[in-house]
C-alpha cells in the first residue's frame, strides 16, 4: 500500500496578492501516514519566456521534526523583486509550496507580488 500524503496550505483572509516587501502568513497543515525527514516552506518564482523557463527559490523555511498530523503557523516577508508579471514574450509567476521530504509530495498556492498587488501585463512590441 502506497503512503498517504494530504499536504495544504491557507493563506491568512485567503489573500493571495501582495505588495513588494509584504508579510505573508498562513496555516501549513498535513497528514502523512508515513513518516517524514521534514517539510519545507518554498517561496519560488518560475520565469518562462522564448529562451525557456527558469526557476528560483527565493526563500526556504524549514519545519523540523513534523508529526504524522499537525498545522503550523508561518510568516514570511515577501521579497522586493522580481514582480509579477504576464506578458507574450515573458512571464514571472511566484508560487508558495509546502513541500514532504524526501518524498517531494507537494501543496501549492500560486500568489501575486507586485505594486498595488497586481500583476504588471506587459504590452506587446510594436511592429517594426
């Protein structure tokens, strides 16, 4: 029988758009039916555009010695840049994800780091 992994994440006020600079808090929960080495919080942010896609974590919080059931508070202070952005050549998208180790099951919540807490669309080229 394979082990079970239920991993989740809440968002304080179910708010998934913020400011640069800004606190995130939320609720990290699970219920494995294994047991864990441990779980990590990654904040990350994946660009994608014509030279391909690329990924970076910008922050790890690490949860140690995590039962088989259990919710943890979290605060993060989100980083400055890059912003979010969604365009037709290029795209940043940031992503918080609660990750089992070492398993590397996975919950995740897509956010929104910008000014004024929305995505910047980038314009299209204009025509030479």
């Amino acid at each position: 029988m394979k082990p079970a992994y239920e991993l989740s994440l809440e968002l304080e006020n179910g708010v998934t758009a913020f400011e640069p600079g800004g606190r995130l808090a939320g609720i990290a929960s699970w219920s494995v039916s294994a047991p864990l080495a441990g779980l990590e919080l990654r904040l990350k942010w994946i660009s994608r555009g014509h030279g391909g896609r690329d990924l970076k974590i910008a922050d790890t919080i690490v949860l140690p010695q995590p039962l088989a059931t259990e919710r943890r508070p979290f605060i993060l202070t989100l980083p400055e840049a890059p912003f979010s952005c969604e365009g037709a050549l290029l795209s940043v998208r940031w992503q918080l994800e609660l990750v089992a180790l070492p398993v590397e099951e996975k919950a995740s919540v897509a956010i929104t780091i910008a000014p004024d807490a929305q995505a910047i669309v980038l314009g299209a080229l204009p025509a030479v």
